[in-house]
C-alpha cells in the first residue's frame, strides 16, 4: 500500500477527530508553474486590467471615470453656458432631457438653435434659416480633437462628450467658482495624422486641457489649448433654468447647402480655419 492510499483510509477513519486535531496534517500539493503561467498568458489584456483594478482604492472611481460620470450628468439637466474659442464668444442655454438648446455668438448675431434631431443657424440676423439633421454635426466619424474644436462653438454638448474619449486623465487638485467647490482634471487628446494624397502624412492633432468637476459631480468649466496655441474655453451654470427654443418659421427656413454640411471626411482644424476665426458663420465651410 502506497503513502497516498495510507492518507486515504487514515482520512476515513478520523472524520469524528475533535476540531482543532489533525492526526496527519496534509501539504497542500505544489502548483506547477507552467500551469499558472499558460491562464495568465491566454487572459491577455484582461489580466492586466484585473492587475490595475486590484491596485485601485476600494470605492474610489479613476480620474476618467469621474469625468465620464460629469459629462453624464451635464446631460441630465438643463443649463446655460458662456464659450470662448480663439476671438469669437459664444453664450447659450440647453435642455438635454427635452433636446433643445439655442447658442448665439455675441457681438454678431449668428444664431444656432437645436429642436430634436433638427439643427437651425442663421449666419446673420434677418437671414434665413438653413437647417441640417443634427447627427451631421455631432461629426461622429471625425478625429477627436479634430470634432472637438469644430463642436465646442457649435454644439457644446456634443463637444463635452467628446471627453469621454481623453487620455491621461488625472486629478489636479481643487477648483472653485462662483456658488461652487470641486476638483480638477488633466486631460490629453492626440489624434495620428491622416494620410494625403500621394502617401504623405499629416501631422498630428495634439490638444491638451483642463475640466472642472463641482461636488455634485456636474462640468463646470472646460479648458482646451491646441498645439498651434488656439484655446477654447467653456463654463457652465445655471443648472434647472428653464430653456425654451422655438422652431423657426417653415417660410424662413432653407435646407443647408450639402457643399457646407459639416464632418467631410479630410477636413482638419486648419481647413475649417478653427470654425470661423477669421469671421465664418456658425456654420463652418470648406
């Protein structure tokens, strides 16, 4: 009879041993390494992750997570905002939950209202409407910097969710404006140059920034600085303030030209000459 069989029936014949007594204490086996390394190995990517999350403060959400969270939030309520992208300045109000929201840029006038799927700019006061689907604008094919400069005068909450995709986000330390108290977060976004004709590259669209998060965990303001030195600034207030939009007059209202219609693949912030810096519409052009 073999030492295992011997542990066997020994096994047996102490199963009503008092608690506490081990008559022949068993050493748990030796795993095998290889065994251990071939599960690790076929995990991949999602061991990795197990690795960070173990190393993570119980209860205590990633600097992006906390910004992803914000922006959901912004998008839960309505609010009014001030924007600011290279020389033009922009205020606006908006209801997310109902789907309306109207910008205007302050001293000329353009005009931008949203009513459902629906978007209405009027380059100039006593123009007409021209309107265009909303998904258009959201430029959900664009790069990211490349989208966010482009929406952030346009469509500012379509710009805010552009910031769920930054990079190297982390905490800063805390932030403060009128009413409010909260942290600040860093944040990067780098897009790889596209291809030109005949093979070349572009250069990439680097951005880096900043945005505020109050205690209740809603943006505040948002800071992005452009590699070429444009910078566009957003805060937002006035959270439950109603907001009412009118949809313009079918009389005054045209379908905008296709040739302007925003998101073209190719375009880049340089094209689009930073959505109008030196005096476009609201509606940027090729």
């Amino acid at each position: 009879m073999n030492e295992h069989e011997i542990r066997a029936l020994l096994a047996v014949a102490t199963l009503d041993r008092p608690a506490g007594i081990d008559l022949l204490p068993v050493r748990p086996p030796k795993r095998r390494l290889a065994a251990v390394l071939v599960p690790i190995a076929s995990l991949g990517a999602a061991a990795a992750l197990g690795a960070v999350l173990v190393m993570s403060p119980v209860g205590q959400p990633s600097a992006q997570a906390q910004v992803v969270a914000a922006v959901e939030n912004v998008s839960q309520e309505s609010h009014r905002l001030h924007s600011v992208s290279g020389t033009r300045r922009f205020d606006g109000a908006f209801d997310p939950v109902r789907r309306v929201g109207v910008i205007r840029e302050i001293p000329q006038g353009v005009e931008t209202r949203f009513v459902g799927d629906q978007m209405y700019v009027r380059p100039q006061p006593g123009a007409k409407w021209l309107v265009s689907p909303r998904n258009q604008v959201e430029l959900e094919s664009a790069p990211q910097a490349v989208a966010l400069v482009k929406l952030a005068p346009l469509d500012p909450q379509a710009a805010l969710q552009r910031l769920r995709s930054a990079t190297d986000v982390r905490e800063e330390g805390g932030a403060s404006g009128p009413g409010w108290t909260g942290r600040r977060f860093a944040f990067s976004l780098e897009d790889a140059g596209a291809g030109e004709p005949g093979g070349g590259q572009k250069a990439p669209v680097k951005a880096a920034g900043t945005v505020d998060v109050d205690d209740q965990e809603r943006v505040r303001r948002l800071e992005v600085v452009f590699g070429d030195g444009h910078r566009v600034v957003m805060t937002i207030g006035d959270f439950g303030a109603p907001v009412s939009v009118e949809t313009p007059p079918a009389d005054q209202v045209e379908p905008l030209p296709s040739s302007d219609k925003p998101g073209k693949s190719g375009e880049t912030p340089e094209k689009t000459d930073r959505l109008g810096d030196s005096g476009r519409t609201a509606a940027p052009t090729s």
